[in-house]
C-alpha cells in the first residue's frame, strides 16, 4: 500500500552532461505527469512520463530535469569577426586621432560585447535520453520508497481505526437487544398508567415490543459492516493500487452506518453511531492519498 505523495530525487554526470531529476507528486483521481525541462530539450517529455508511468499507477507527478552540458560538445564558442574587426577599426582611429597609448589586448577585446557568440550544438537525442532516464530511475527509486514508507503509516493507522469500528459495532449488538427490552418495559408502564384498573392483555405488549424490535433491528447492517471491514484488512495486504476500490468500500461502511443510526432510536446507540461514523470518516480522508 503506497501513499501518493513522495519525493525522490537524484543526481548524476554522463557523458560530460550534470544531469539532475526530481520528483514530486500529491494526492490524484488519475495518473498525471508533468514534465519540466529546458525547451531545447523537449523531446524528453514523452519518455519520461512513459517512465514514471511504469512506477506508479494514480497520483499528480512533477518532473523537474535539469541539464547542465557546459563540459560537454553541447556548447560551441565562437568568435564574432565583424563585431571584432568594428572594434579594432573603432580603437585604432580613437588611438590615431587622439594620439593615445597602443594597449590593445585580447583579454582587453575578450570582455567587449559580442565579441563571442555561444551556439547550442543539438545533443545526442537517444544518448540523452537514455542518459536522463538512467537518473530518472535513481530518483524514482528514492520516490517510491517514500511513497511505501508514507503508504505503511497509513495503513497501520486504517487497521487500528477499523479494529475500533468492531468494537463499536460489538457495543451496538449488545445494545440493541437491551433497547427493545427498555422499550417493551416502558410500553408496559404507559399502558399501566394509561388503562389503570383495566387488565392489560400481554399479548398485545409482546406484538407491539415486536414491531419496534423488527423497526430497530440493526443485525443485517451489523453483519455487513464486519464483512467490509474484513474486506478492508484483506484490500491492504495486496500489493497493487487499491486507492479507488478503498472508497467505494468505505462509502459502503458508511452507508450501513448511516441505517443503523436512522434505525437506532435510543440515546446510547445514537452516541455510539457518532463514534462509528467519526472513525469511518477518519479512514475515508487516509485514504484520499493512497495509490
């Protein structure tokens, strides 16, 4: 179980290029990658969001590339002739006409404007390539193990949250029977009170207890929030991305939940209702972040 969000990150030369890549991802409904590298190598783009597809399957990713080719061929230096020839032919007649010192250098020339003009050689597309992916690996290894370290601090936290809803839902089974003893008692003393010297048919106390028993009865909801939960433990342990099918689960869990509320009409189930819905809510936001 891995969270989206992670970071990984990696740096290395080959062939005289510094090649740097981040990663960075969050929270997604889908897999989105975005690429950010130098324009002039734009032919990146498709083989690094290829690559980062084959690591992960849901998640927004930012891809940061830096290249650094000075030390490499990437770069050519040339000399601009006519600017320099401008210049000589400017300083000579500033020399001659003002009868100025000779202390015309190349070191002195080499810092005039656009004497040099820089050339981007076009790089090496497949070496390249091959090259940033090579680091793209490194860093999304680092990434990855970040996203499963991030992912086992939330599953921990899930399981111990579901094994809280079971004994939530234990109180609830042993409350509901109670409910309907406490309302039969109750029914039982307003009709006493009501019919005073008149005899009460027991009968009818027992068919009235059972319509209110049949109305609140909550062991069919009980029965299949234990059966999510169980899915929930077995949906962590698998190792593939289980993000969508986790919350389509725990829409289930509260869906039951809900029932059981609008079913429980007594104070004590109420509250513990609250409690099951507050931890079911707690797991549902885990989740938004994994995989």
């Amino acid at each position: 179980m891995r969270s989206m969000t992670g970071y990984g990150r990696a740096r290395q030369t080959l062939h005289e290029r510094d090649i740097t890549v981040e990663l960075r991802s969050v929270n997604h409904r889908y897999l989105d990658v975005n690429v950010k590298a130098p324009r002039i190598y734009g032919f990146l783009d498709e083989a690094a969001k290829n690559a980062v597809g084959a690591l992960i399957a849901r998640g927004k990713v930012d891809v940061f590339i830096s290249i650094d080719a000075g030390a490499s061929g990437d770069v050519r230096i040339s000399l601009n002739h006519r600017v320099l020839e401008g210049y000589l032919s400017a300083l000579h007649e500033m020399r001659d006409k003002y009868n100025l010192t000779d202390d015309i250098s190349v070191m002195r020339l080499s810092r005039l404007p656009d004497v040099f003009s820089s050339e981007k050689q076009e790089a090496d597309a497949e070496e390249l390539t091959a090259d940033v992916l090579e680091v793209l690996q490194a860093a999304g290894a680092d990434f990855c193990t970040m996203r499963a370290r991030e992912g086992a601090r939330m599953k921990e936290d899930i399981l111990s949250r579901a094994q809280t809803i079971l004994g939530l839902v234990a109180q609830v089974e042993e409350r509901s029977p109670k409910a309907v003893a406490e309302y039969r008692a109750k029914l039982t003393a307003r009709m006493n009170e009501v019919l005073a010297d008149t005899t009460i048919d027991p009968q009818r106390i027992l068919a009235e207890a059972a319509i209110y028993a049949d109305r609140t009865a909550v062991d069919e909801e009980t029965v299949r929030l234990r059966s999510h939960i169980h899915q929930l433990e077995v949906m962590t342990a698998e190792e593939k991305p289980i993000g969508r099918k986790l919350d389509f689960l725990v829409q289930e869990m509260n869906r039951e939940a809900n029932t059981i509320g609008s079913k429980a009409n007594d104070i004590e189930l109420a509250k513990v209702v609250v409690d099951i819905k507050a931890e079911i809510e707690k797991i549902r936001e885990q989740i938004q972040n994994i995989e």
